[in-house]
C-alpha cells in the first residue's frame, strides 16, 4: 500500500474510523479484527507525537435490528441498550480499545445532523421522489443487482441468494426519495485517478473502479415499509436509509453543524477501516454523498479481507462467529491483539486457526521474544546483581545491531503508520528480535562471565547492555500491539525512571542507540508470554 489523501494538514489531527457495527447481536472475531487495526494505528501514530481521534460505534437502525429485536420481544431501542452496554463496550474495553469517541446512531447528536444533512441534499435539488422495486437483503440492507446473486440449492432450491449471507433475497417495491448517485460516476473516477491510493488494497480499487465505469444507479435513500430510523425531515412517512444514516456518523461524531472549530480540526477521516463486504458503501456512495454536499472526501479507504473459518466469512449467520473473549481467556489479550495482525496480511482474506496462533504463540512470543526477555534479566541479576552495566567494548557485532536496529524502526514506522501494512511491519520489528537472540547465541556471554579479566568484564558488560536496549526499543515498538506486555517489560528494564512513560516514547525515536542509561534497575519479573497448555476441551 502507498499513502496518499489529504494527509494529515496542519493543525488536524489525524483521524481513524472503524465501521459502526450493526447490534443485531454481540459482537464477533471479525469485528474485532477491524477495531484492533485502528487501534494498533492510532496507537502508533500516537507515539510519534501526533494529534490522533479514533472512532468506532454502532449502527442501530435498520430493518435487520428492527427484526431482531421483534425476535427477542423487546423494542429496538431496548435491544440496542442491552447489546451496546452489555456487549460492544465491555468488549472494547477487554481488548484495550483506546477509541477517542463511541457513537451511537440513536443518539441526538447524530440524529438531528443527519436529517439536516438529508435536508440540505433535498434543497439543492440532489434528491428526488420516484419508486423502485427489486431484490433486497435485509443482512446487508442494500438492493441487490441482479448480476451479483447465486443461485439456490438445497433448501434454497429455486430462489437468489444474496453472494455475502448466502441467504435468500426479498422482492421490494416502494415509494421511496432518491439521491442523484447516477451523476457522480465521472466525478467519483476522475478522484480515483487523481489519488490512485484512496482505495487501498489494490484489488479493492480495481473492484470499485470497475464496478463505477458499469454505471451508477441512483440510490434510494428513504424506506416507508418500516419506521424504525431517523424520519425524512420533510415526509415523516419515510425513515432515512440506515446506509446514508450509518456513514454520517463519521461527520456528525467530530462536530458537522454544531461545533465547526471540531469538525474543521478532525474531519474528514484520514483512514476509514471498513471490510471488504461493505466497500462499495464506502468507496462510492460516501464520497459522493459528501462531494453532493460540497465536503472534504477521506483520505485513504482501507478494506480488510475476511477472517475465515473452514474456509467460510466468520459470521453469526453461518455459525462461524467466534467470541473473542474465547481466545483470550486462554491466549491472553496482547497474543490476540498481536495475532490478528501478525497472521494475515492486510487487506486480504485469511484463515483464522486456534492451532497457527498455538504455534506461533510459542514459537515466536514465547521463545524467541519472551525469552529473551527473561533471559537477558536473569543474566543481568545474576552478574551485574541487576544493575545495568555500561558498555564499553562495542565491535563489529555490536555495530550489526544498530543498525539492524535502525532499519527495524524505519522499516516498521513506515509500514505500520503509513502503510497501513501491520503484518510486514510486525514481520520488521521480529526480525530484528530474530537477530538479537542470534546476537547472545553468538556472543555465549555465559562463558564471557568466566573471564573475571578487566577486558571480560567489559565484554560481559557490553554484551548484556546491547540486549537489554535493545530490548528498550522493542518495547517501544510492540507497544501499540501488545500494551500490557511491552508495560511489564519496559518496568524490568528498569527505564521509566530515566526515559518516562512507555507510552510518551516516539517510534520514529526507538532506533536512536543509547537511551537506556547504564545504572538502570533491571529485574527479573514475570514471564511475559507463559507457557499454556493444550487448547482446552469440552
């Protein structure tokens, strides 16, 4: 990926979304995955001393909330409290979600901007009354082109299946409001041209550049077959569509028609996180809403692929949805949060796998980063009586570690805070644990200690000091993944007394040798990533 967009202007902070999540039910692995993506992002750009706003929030009207709070026999409103409270946010707080704002669809502040969005939109002549009838999915609240559906078997024998839920569609006709969307489609390319990273991976581009240059239908923004939604200002029959709905909270959460000095400093987004399976709402329709209403468009539309399980999209609705408080009540958080990013490749479709993250959770957090971690105290303890020594005997071994230190951080910096890339960068920062371990592997400084020599002693001493800061910078960098144990070991090494809060240390700083000063408290504490037996069974 190739950063382009606005940028972050002078003054702006720098602004990450998430989708706003449906609460049709609690919350699963794939709405997890995106929401750590934004906040290993904001965390990062955070720690390079950038004014940063993350968001995230649900999306809490629609004719899919609508039936299944009738299902649970409760009012939508009720339902949306009980799963928002009990649910979305506990949850968020679980896995160390630091989001700056959580907006709610149903809240005031969001409503009443959206039906003067809607209103405006009206009044230059941008929206007008016709009907439209057509195949609908209800999961996806959106009117299926006939090309796009799969035919049924099974059960299904006979019907069209929406692509994405694999369920059968519904045949809708209404009198409905429509906005113009037909008449951006040359506007919509010319900006895809001129910023050819707004949509980002490249394969999502390709898919909404292509589905464009097809034609735009206009788009049919009001219901009248239920009432559950914000209502048409000027035709209280009709509720607003929960899609036009749902994108404006990125506009309304940051201030749009109440606090201009707000929304002129955060919006628009920098980089909307969405999944792939609702791309084209964001990729199409959004930017044309905004360009309809003489709005800054984003900066970058990045889509993540989807998790999979046995091959199929993680969901509820194909009883693939996974908890995560599942994985993490084993795993623990930091291994869930580090894994999500560290296994796949972002932007496309991965499997998800209890057995890779055992695997990889002993192999790489386990042995080749929490042991050198316990490693390095230990021999810090036991031959320096944990005070960390100076190093006064740096060769050409020394010499390959900073700068395989320099090269992590530039290379992580890019990938993570402007790539968007979490898995290359990841893949940079444990390389470089790689070669550290090499480094002590080599070095042997347990038979160095027998040397009890002025010349031993410096050697023993430059050997431990060059581990344990490395093992600073580290800390540093892994913190924006995995913030409790990058905590645990920024305290053993002893650094916040000379170097401050872990969360005050710049990234693009981390590679800048030396910063750990000698005299520093080492201790030995607990194991970062413990041992864990087998996956636990039933």
């Amino acid at each position: 990926m190739v950063a382009t967009g606005t940028g972050n202007q002078s003054g702006k902070a720098f602004y990450v979304t998430t989708p706003i999540y449906y609460v049709n039910d609690a919350p699963h692995l794939g709405h997890a995955y995106t929401t750590v993506a934004g906040d290993v992002l904001t965390r990062w750009r955070r720690q390079r001393g950038e004014q940063v706003w993350f968001l995230t929030g649900t999306d809490e009207h629609g004719q899919k909330v609508l039936r299944t709070a009738e299902a649970k026999g409760v009012t939508p409103q009720e339902w949306c409290d009980k799963l928002v409270e009990e649910a979305w946010k506990p949850l968020w707080r679980h896995l160390e979600i630091a989001n700056d704002d959580f907006i709610r669809t149903t809240e005031k502040r969001h409503t009443d901007r959206v039906r003067e969005f809607v209103q405006d939109l009206y009044d230059k002549g941008e929206i007008y009354q016709g009907g439209y009838e057509g195949p609908y999915c209800v999961g996806c609240e959106e009117y299926k082109l006939p090309g796009e559906l799969l035919a049924g078997e099974g059960e299904h024998a006979g019907k069209q299946l929406c692509p994405i839920h694999k369920r059968p569609v519904e045949i809708l006709k209404e009198e409905n409001y429509f906005f113009k969307l037909s008449e951006y489609g040359d506007k919509l390319l010319a900006h895809y041209e001129a910023n050819p990273g707004f949509i980002q991976p490249e394969s999502a581009r390709n898919e909404v550049v292509n589905f464009v240059r097809q034609g735009l239908q206009d788009l049919s923004i009001s219901r009248s077959t239920f009432d559950w939604g914000v209502p048409i200002p000027w035709d209280d029959r009709h509720v607003i569509y929960v899609w036009v709905d749902a994108l404006l909270n990125y506009a309304t959460a940051v201030g749009y028609n109440q606090n201009q000095d707000t929304f002129d400093a955060t919006f628009p987004a920098d980089v909307h996180l969405l999944g792939k399976d609702i791309l084209r709402f964001h990729a199409v329709i959004w930017p044309a809403l905004l360009m309809a209403n003489g709005l800054r468009l984003p900066g970058r539309i990045v889509a993540n692929g989807w998790l999979l399980v046995g091959g199929e999209k993680m969901s509820k609705s194909n009883l693939t949805g996974i908890s995560p408080r599942d994985i993490t009540s084993h795993f623990g958080v930091d291994a869930f949060r580090w894994y999500l990013l560290r296994a796949i490749a972002y932007g496309q479709d991965g499997s998800f796998s209890w057995e890779d993250l055992a695997a990889r959770y002993t192999s790489e957090l386990a042995n080749d980063y929490g042991n050198l971690a316990s490693r390095v105290a230990a021999m810090v303890g036991k031959y320096f009586d944990g005070v960390l020594p100076e190093a006064k005997a740096d060769g050409d071994a020394e010499k390959a570690i900073h700068d395989g230190l320099a090269k992590a951080v530039a290379d992580a910096d890019r990938k993570i805070g402007d790539d968007v890339e979490f898995q290359a960068g990841i893949q940079a920062i444990f390389d470089f644990v790689k070669q550290v371990n090499g480094y002590i592997s080599d070095q042997e400084p347990w038979k160095v200690a027998k040397d009890d020599s002025p010349e031993g002693r410096a050697r023993l001493a430059t050997i431990l000091y060059t581990a344990a800061e490395s093992l600073r910078a580290v800390a540093v960098l892994l913190n924006p993944f995995m913030p409790a144990s990058s905590q645990r070991l920024w305290e053993s090494l002893g650094a916040e007394p000379a170097l401050g809060a872990l969360a005050d240390q710049r990234v693009q700083d981390a590679g800048e040798w030396g910063r750990l000063p000698a005299g520093a408290t080492v201790t030995k504490g607990a194991i970062l990533f413990p041992r864990l037996e087998d996956k636990p069974t039933a």
